[in-house]
C-alpha cells in the first residue's frame, strides 16, 4: 500500500486524469454493471499496483477526492449526451428513410393471392384505395368477382386514379402444372408485375400421431410450395426490369412451432427461410423481400382449416375471434411495402415474448410448450 501510495501522491496531472478515468468507469461498472470494468481493473492494478476496490477507495481519499460525486458527473456528463445524440440519429435517419424511400403504389401492377377473403380481401381493399393496378387470385372465380363489385363500388375520397382489377383462378396446391401457367396468366394482364403479395393458405389442427402425410403434404403445397412456384415463375420478369416487391405473409408460427400446428407451423417456418434467403439473393437486383408474421386476425383461416384425417376443423377459435381486425393488419402490409420493410411481426406481447424466449432460453420454451399441450391434449390420445 505504501508504494501505491508513493505513486500517487508522485503522480503527473497527466497520470492524475488516467487515474480518475479509471475511476469513473470503476464507479459505473458498480452502479450499472458497466462491461469496461473488466477492462479497467488490470489497467489499474498494473498501473497503482492496487486492487482496486478498497485500495483505490483508499487513495482517493488520501487525494481529498470525492471520487464517488466526481465520477458519476463525469461519466454521466459524457454518456447522457451520447447517448441522446445517437438516438437523436437513429430517429432521424429513420425519418429520412421515410421520407425519401416511400415506394410509389400508384399505378403498380400488384398481385395479391388469397384475395377472395380475410386478410388478402383486405389487402386488395387498401391497394386498390392506393391506385394500385390489381391482379386478385383465388380458387374460386365467383368470390373473386365480389370482391371485384365491391372495390368498383367503394369509392374513397382521394382523387386518386383507380382501376378495376382482373382475375386470375388457380389451385396454389397444383405445383405440377396449374401455377406456371397462372404465371403466364398473370404476367398478360399488365406485361410485368411490381408487387407479389404471396397471402393464400390454409391452417391446420390436430395431433401429429393422427395427421395423415397427405394432409402435412397438402398444406405444405398450398403454404410453401404453391407460394414459392409462383414467385420463381414470376421472377425472371422483375430481374429483367430490376425491379419488384415480393411480400409473403408468413405468421407468428413462422418463428415459433406451437402444439397440434404441426403441418401449418413446418410450412410457415419453410416459408421464412425461403424468403430470408430470397431477400440476400435478390438485393442486386434491387428487388425486395418482406416477410410479415402477424398473430391472430379475426379471418375465416380457424373456420377453413384442416384436420388430421383432411376433413374441415369449421369452427371459429377464441384465439381468432379476438384477432386483430384484417383491415388494420392490411394496413400495416401496405405500409410494409411503402418504407421497403424487410421483417415485421405484428403480435400482442406474449407471442413477441415467445419469440424472444425460443431463442434465447428454449429449454422455457419447450417446457411451456410441453405444459400447453397436455392442457390441450386432444380426445383421441385420451
Ligand atoms: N387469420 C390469422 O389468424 C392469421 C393468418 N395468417 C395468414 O394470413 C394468410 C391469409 O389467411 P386469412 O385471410 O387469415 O384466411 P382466410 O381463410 O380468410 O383466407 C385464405 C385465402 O387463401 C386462399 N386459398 C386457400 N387455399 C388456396 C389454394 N389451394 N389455392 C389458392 N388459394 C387458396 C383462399 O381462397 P379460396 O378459398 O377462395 O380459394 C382465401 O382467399 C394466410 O397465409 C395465413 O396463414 C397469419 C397469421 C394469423
Ligand atoms: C416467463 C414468461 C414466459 C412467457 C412466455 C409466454 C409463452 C406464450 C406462448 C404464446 C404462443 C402464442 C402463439 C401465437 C400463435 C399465433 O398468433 O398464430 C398466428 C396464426 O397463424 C394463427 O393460426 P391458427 O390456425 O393457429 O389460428
């Protein structure tokens, strides 16, 4: 302790400010567990020939200084504007992005799959409002045509020019042949395509000891293969002009598998590595790839989805009932496209939560998901 001693007492003013540095950092490490306290300590233990918690407390003393008071103002006066300033520079790049990206819908060719209900109506609803030209497509012509009734006869307040939209009738789950040829369909209405919003799908319920493989093929095809045939058939197109929007709306379960969605949650999870890897493949192209995973939307999806032996589920879950409303979850795939968005999941905090948790403690999640199952456990396995 006396040589410590001899040296600070000896020191420059110079070594003087080094020695409250190291203070200062000794102090936020022990207020807010600052990572540079590892990095400090051997500085200072080399440097004093101290350890540092008593025996710096010790010479600051000797030294008549407040090193508490002084460091904490210190650091505080140097971090606070910092850190502000870099969130000021955050928020502001934002905004620039904002302002400067926002992508143009007017007049944008945009095919929207899934379009004769639920979430892909909606989709339809707000970019047509937008000016967008539309290609809607369905299994089901006749729906299709409502849907085409009601955006002639919607009219919104904006000036803004509008068009009727065309129709394109094809089974997604029909890779082999049907959606190449719908592509080509596609492509006639307006020689090129801007946006693909890949919507369509179907959901599923049951207990894996009872899905039959057909059915896990069969939503497989119409959530992964359908959507992914369309997009390679209508690539080569937007490459040539360098140019195109392609939105897949995947789900919450394209993060996190939950109990008896073994066939929906194994699609949507294809489906956002697909598209993750689409997105880095396309960026020279300057083609966009938007992955949206929404949680429950009030929709038809719990009414139509499959069970284990492909028969309809037909009812409407709680879960679904009290989903977001599919006109407020449009509105966030529009503005998805808008600012170029690459990922969004737009759910309530404990899905989020989960997400996060998968991640980073999965043995939680697993248990917890372990624990839901059994509360859930069908009839059949009792
Ligand atoms: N509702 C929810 O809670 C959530 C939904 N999602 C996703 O949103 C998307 C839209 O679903 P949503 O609107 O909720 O459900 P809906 O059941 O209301 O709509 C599904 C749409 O997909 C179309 N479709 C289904 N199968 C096929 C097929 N084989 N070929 C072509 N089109 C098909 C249907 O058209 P038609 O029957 O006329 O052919 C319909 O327009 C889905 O990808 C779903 O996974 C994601 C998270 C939550
Ligand atoms: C220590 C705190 C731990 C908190 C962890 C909470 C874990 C909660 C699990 C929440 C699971 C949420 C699942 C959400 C599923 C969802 O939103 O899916 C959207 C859909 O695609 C709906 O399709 P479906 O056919 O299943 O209706």
């Amino acid at each position: 302790m006396d040589a410590c001693l001899h040296k600070i007492n000896g020191i420059s003013h110079t070594f003087h400010d080094i020695f409250d540095f190291d203070i200062a950092i000794t102090v936020l490490s022990q207020y807010v567990g600052h990572p540079y306290w590892r990095h400090s300590k051997p500085v200072c233990e080399s440097m004093y020939g101290c350890t540092i918690r008593e025996d710096l407390d010790y010479l600051c003393n000797l030294n008549g200084l407040q090193w508490h008071h002084i460091s904490m103002e210190r650091v505080m006066g140097g971090v606070v504007p910092l850190v502000l300033g870099g969130l000021g520079l955050v928020l502001l790049y934002r905004l620039i992005q904002r302002v400067k990206q926002g992508a143009v819908i007017q007049d944008a060719v945009v095919v929207i799959t899934g379009a004769s209900s639920g979430l892909g109506r909606e989709c339809a609803q707000v970019f047509h409002d937008a000016g967008a030209r539309l290609v809607l497509c369905g299994r089901d012509e006749a729906r299709l045509q409502d849907v085409v009734q009601e955006l002639k006869t919607t009219t919104d307040n904006s000036q803004r020019q509008t068009y009727t939209p065309r129709t394109v009738t094809f089974d997604l789950s029909n890779t082999s042949e049907t959606v190449a040829m719908a592509a080509e369909e596609i492509l006639r209405c307006y020689g090129h395509v801007d946006i693909l919003i890949n919507n369509a799908g179907i959901s599923y319920r049951g207990n894996i000891l009872d899905t039959h493989i057909s059915v896990q093929r069969n939503v497989m095809d119409t959530n992964y293969f359908g959507p992914i045939a369309l997009t390679q058939a209508l690539l080569p197109s937007m490459v040539r002009r360098h140019s195109g929007h392609i939105v897949v709306i995947s789900s919450v379960q394209g993060k996190i598998s939950i109990p008896y969605r073994s066939a929906y949650a194994a699609s949507k999870h294809a489906t956002q590595a697909y598209f993750d890897c689409l997105r880095a493949e396309l960026e020279h192209y300057n083609i966009q790839v938007t992955v949206v995973s929404p949680g429950y939307i009030k929709t038809n999806l719990s009414l139509n989805a499959v069970t284990g032996d492909g028969s309809k589920y037909g009812v409407e879950d709680k879960t679904t009932t009290a989903g977001r409303d599919p006109k407020d979850v449009a509105q966030v795939v529009l503005m998805a496209v808008r600012h170029r968005s690459k990922d969004i999941v737009l759910a309530g905090l404990l899905p989020t939560l989960a997400v996060y948790i998968r991640t980073l403690w999965p043995t939680l999640f697993f248990k917890l998901m372990a624990t839901r199952a059994r509360k859930e456990q069908k009839p059949k396995d009792e």
